[in-house]
C-alpha cells in the first residue's frame, strides 16, 4: 500500500516566511516565525457511526466511551525542508474532557509503529478523574503507521519465516548458507519498503520529523504548550519535542525511556539483556508470592523452565484448534512479562504444566491469552518499526557485526536469544536518512517526568536513569516492579504522581520511588 500524499504549492508569500532548510540538518525547522502548517483547523468527527457502535459494544467501566470518540486530520509535509513537496494527512483521534478543558493531552503508545488510534478505539485510558476532567485526550497515528501512510513491505514474510527457521539456533552454528539467506532476506525486505513508500518517504521516517509533525498537532489543537505522556518510543519524541520546542513545552511524561545514542545492534542487545532481568523478577514473585510455582530455586528456575519446553517439543498443546509448541509459549511469556497484572496466572500455567495438565485451567488460561493476540494487517507494525529504529540509531552494514551482537544477546539471555538482533538486519542496507540527533539535554524546557520501572522487560531501567541524567531538567519516578511502563497501570503510588505533575503539582521528589503492587 502505497502512503496517502499529495502535493501542494505555496504562494511566494508563505514560502517567505520559511527558513532555508537543509535536507539532513539536525533540527530544519522553523523556530522563529510562523511554520507554514501552523494555523490548521481540525474537523473533528465522530469516530464511530451507530452500525459500528453497536457492532463494537460497550466499555465495560466506561460504556460511552467509543461514543464520545472524535476523530480528524491535519496536513503536514513528508519533508519539513520542502513544504512544497509531498503533504501527509496525520490521523488524530480526541476523546473530550469530562469537565471544563484546560488544553489538551497528547499520547503516544510507543513502538515505533503502534497506532493511537486503534488505542483509544481499544478502550478506555484508565486515567483519574482530574485529567479526564481537566484534558481533552488525544491521539494520532504518527507518520507512517496505521491511518498516517502506513504501509508493508513486501518480503516480510520471508524475513519471518526465516527468523522463525532460526529460532533456538546458536549464532555460532548457523551455517555460511543461511547467514547469506539471512541477508538476501533481509536486503528484499528494505528493496519491499523502499518499492511500497519510496526513498524520499523512508529518509524522513526519523523520530525527529514526529516531534515535528507534533508541534504542528499542539498548534492545530489550540494549544500554546505541548503537554505529552509518552510511552516506551514515545518517549523519543517527547525528548526531542522538548529539545527542539522547549519555549512550547509543557508538562511532559516520559514513561519506559528508551535510549537515545546506541546503535540498532548493541540497543537490541540490552533490550534483551532488560527482558532476562524482567524473567529473573518474575521467578523471584513466582517463589517468593505465587501461590502454586513450579520453580525449585532462582538458580535452577531457566533449567526447570526448559524441561516444560521440552515437554512441548515433544508432544505439543492443542489450543483452539493449532498445536502450540516452545517458542508459542516463549512468546506468551514475553509478552506476559510486559504485563504484571498477569504474573499470577502465568506462575499458575507453568505449575499445571510441570504437573502435567493439559486441559482445565492450562488450555482455559492459554485460550484467552491467544484470543488477546490480535494483530493489524501483517507487516504493519513491523515495517514502521523497521524503519524508525533504521532511521534514528547507527547501523552497522557488516554481517558479522549481527552475528557478534546475536552471540552476546544470547550470552545476555539463553532463554531468548538473539533472535531480535537478526530482526534488524534490514538496516545493514537500509536507504539514506535524516540524520537524527543523539546530544539531547533540553536544558531551557521546563521540568520533565521521567517514569522507569526496575523490571522493565523492554526498555531497560538503566535506560531511565541514563535519559533522566541527559536531560537537563529532568526528575525520575521509579516503579519497584515489573512490567512495561508503569503509567495508567493501577499502580495508585505511580498514577497519583504522574497526575499531581500533570495537573501543575510539580515533579515528585528527588528519587520518588514506588513499590511493586505484587
């Protein structure tokens, strides 16, 4: 699918007020008189019309929800640094404060490639009373991604089904063969985006040109100061937003800080590194709080885990009609790790699988983590995220810089090896971008909020700390637990701070930290 664009030409008068821009600049923008773009009306609309609303059904805690659900656009350019050039309509998505406005808030739920609007159309954010009453909610999907030119790149499933080939192998015993599959695989796949969206589309799919595209959002929504909660990614956008617009800036949450500086390799190799310490906190909750856990000790919970495995490779689950084998349930459990609220049913799987169970609460459990898995039209996501992580990070071009980054995510995790790593080798030949800026410290932007959760199986807790020390005025809350993000999750402690700053209470104390609700 090719991105919705079109072309617009400005008057001579317009284009007067734009600064001489430089493909490749840091920060092209306009910073010092009106952007072409500002000034945009936005004509929102219900999202939903009755046949869908009734289709979709009510919110259980929140029926109107999908009801009151406002969607719109706004126009911006492909290229910052040529108004004149391609325009991109940008997806929004507003769910209207309760009360009285005071302005808007703008989120964004991380990836790169995850759709806001499809989030709020999910479900209501589980946010206080004060900011549903005091903030229009907002959403959008960033360039790219879902309803904002979001495209697949042919060769996707190739790379998936190669990755998947590989999965359990150790790095050093991949044979010379399949490392050259991997990157003829792996070159199709950029040559399949670069064919869907072109080159010019991709050089300016950098975090750097979201946060401006965001500024033209905070304008198109009246508001004189950005305020943001940022998951995950997000919170890259609202780091540099701060750093380029810090006169816009307002309160600002940055929740799960991802890092500014690696490159794709030694990134994903932490990010591995952060999911082993995530698995080692939940061993640690299942035989310290569980009430049934099938691990003897800490030191031999991989080992036991490995013998369910095992039991799965041999004689697989039959869930819903497909048979289930280690690296499903691999998967279940990363993504249970994401959550905490699910680390009491996930102890209790394991232990009726090491007793051997293999219907009641097992598949009953199994069923419904399968039935949550839902998923946009297949490459989506993953051709986004592809190409932001491509754009905004250093990317080796050498094979054998792969290799060696897979060995140490493997050495970092055993059980989940390195199998991430390979997943970016499409950035070994990934076209020209924008170059994206690392120095990030936003001194003159006013106090930021900083969010880091110690078991955070996806954006390390180091990470955190490392973002609050860069930026300047910057101050860390820290969630005890598990989890991804802590933000909006029914951990009181986190939300009653994030909300008091949001709501101009200021940041909370030096080193605030909250304690694991488990």
């Amino acid at each position: 699918m090719r991105v919705r664009v079109r072309r617009r030409l400005f008057g001579a008068g317009v284009l007067a007020t734009i600064l001489a821009l430089t493909p490749g600049a840091p920060f092209a923008d306009v910073k010092d008189g009106p952007h072409p773009f500002h000034g945009q009306h936005i004509d929102w609309e219900p999202c939903l019309d009755q046949d869908e609303l009734a289709e979709a059904g009510p919110i259980e805690g929140d029926p109107d929800w999908r009801a009151r659900l406002e969607c719109g656009t706004i126009t911006v350019p492909v290229d910052h640094g040529d108004p004149e050039g391609e325009l991109l309509e940008l997806a929004l998505i507003r769910q209207p404060a309760r009360g009285a406005s005071r302005g808007s808030l703008v989120f964004d739920f991380g990836g790169p490639g995850v759709s806001g609007i499809d989030t709020f159309r999910a479900g209501a954010l589980p946010l206080g009373r004060g900011v549903r009453e005091n903030f229009d909610l907002v959403s959008f999907d960033p360039r790219g991604v879902g309803d904002s030119g979001g495209f697949t790149c042919r060769g996707h499933a190739d790379l998936d089904g190669l990755l998947a080939q590989i999965r359990g192998i150790d790095p050093d015993d991949l044979p010379e063969r399949a490392l050259r599959k991997l990157e003829r695989i792996a070159h199709d796949f950029t040559t399949g985006c670069v064919d869907a969206v072109g080159e010019d589309f991709l050089f300016n799919m950098g975090t750097v040109n979201v946060a401006r595209d965001l500024d033209l959002v905070r304008d198109a929504l009246g508001d004189d100061r950005l305020r943001y909660v940022g998951y995950s990614y997000g919170t890259s956008i609202g780091a540099h937003y701060a750093e380029m617009y810090p006169e816009r800036s307002g309160a600002l949450v940055l929740d799960g800080a991802v890092t500014i500086d690696g490159d794709v390799i030694t990134d994903t190799v932490e990010q591995t590194a952060g999911l082993q310490t995530s698995w080692e906190a939940f061993v640690a909750y299942c035989l310290d709080t569980a009430p049934e856990c099938p691990f003897t000790g800490m030191e031999t919970a991989s080992e036991e885990l490995e013998t369910l495995l095992d039991g799965l490779d041999t004689e697989p689950l039959r869930i819903d009609g497909r048979e289930l084998d280690r690296y499903d349930l691999l998967d279940l459990l990363r993504g249970t790790l994401h959550t905490e609220q699910l680390w009491p049913g996930a102890a209790l799987l394991l232990a009726g699988l090491a007793a051997d169970e293999r219907d009641g609460f097992v598949t009953d459990y199994l069923s419904s983590l399968s039935d949550d898995a839902t998923e946009e039209p297949p490459g989506a996501d993953e051709a986004a995220h592809i190409a932001v992580r491509c754009a905004d990070h250093p990317r080796p071009t050498d094979t054998a810089d792969y290799l060696q980054g897979a060995r140490e995510a493997e050495d970092a995790s055993p059980l989940f090896g390195g199998s991430e790593v390979w997943r970016m080798l499409p950035c070994a030949t990934w076209p020209d971008t924008e170059v994206t800026p690392t120095a990030l410290s936003a001194p003159m932007a006013p106090p930021i909020l900083v969010v880091g959760t110690v078991g955070d199986p996806a954006t390390p807790y180091t990470w955190a700390r490392e973002l609050t020390e860069q930026l300047g005025s910057a101050g860390l809350l820290t969630y005890e637990g598990g989890g991804h993000t802590a933000y909006g999750a029914g951990r009181a402690c986190v939300d009653e701070a994030v909300e008091n700053y949001l709501l101009g209470g200021g940041l909370p104390g030096r080193d605030t930290t909250c304690p694991s609700v488990l």
